[in-house]
C-alpha cells in the first residue's frame, strides 16, 4: 500500500481566487488546502480535500467549498507545499492575545 501524502498547499492570492471563483480584492489574503495528493503531473497536483480556507487580513477565515472530492493545482499557484508526518494536522493562523 502506498503512503499516505497528507500536505497542506499554500496558494497565490490571485489564483486562489480563479480556483474558487471569488472576486479579486485590494487586500489579499493566505489561502491552504488540506488533503491528500492523489497524483502528481506536469501542469500541477491532483488533491483529495474538501475545502479551500482564505484567510483574510485581520483575522477573518472563509472555508471554500467545492463539489468534487478531488481538486486540480496548476503548479504557478502554488506558494510552498507543507508536509505533515503521521497524519493531518490543523493549519493556519491564530490571532496573538492583546498586550
């Protein structure tokens, strides 16, 4: 059985948003998706995940949904890829306590 490629793929503001159809914005913010990779190919990585989380400037997050189990990332979307071992792990940011 093959091992299981657990990842979180941080993506550009501006395809991010072509992937999940969301308007541009003057602000940009983080974008991960969380999954599995299915399989790589020239043009980018299929991901088994079920959505694709923003984080917005200031604190809010939105999480993306999407109909498909499998989503298709070009390789110039994407920013770095993380690598979790020993399963999934959660992600993201968290707003600093107040001094």
């Amino acid at each position: 059985m093959a091992e299981r490629r657990d990842v979180a793929v941080w993506l550009h503001d501006e395809s991010a948003r072509v992937i999940v159809g969301a308007p541009s914005a003057a602000t940009p913010s983080r974008w991960a998706v969380q999954g599995e990779i299915v399989e790589e190919v020239g043009a980018g990585l299929w991901l088994k995940a079920n959505t694709v989380e923003e984080f917005r400037p200031g604190g809010g997050q939105v999480n993306w949904l999407f109909k498909s189990s499998q989503l298709f990332i070009p390789w110039h979307a994407i920013v770095t890829i993380q690598a979790f071992e020993g399963g999934a792990k959660e992600i993201g940011f968290r707003p600093t306590p107040a001094e």
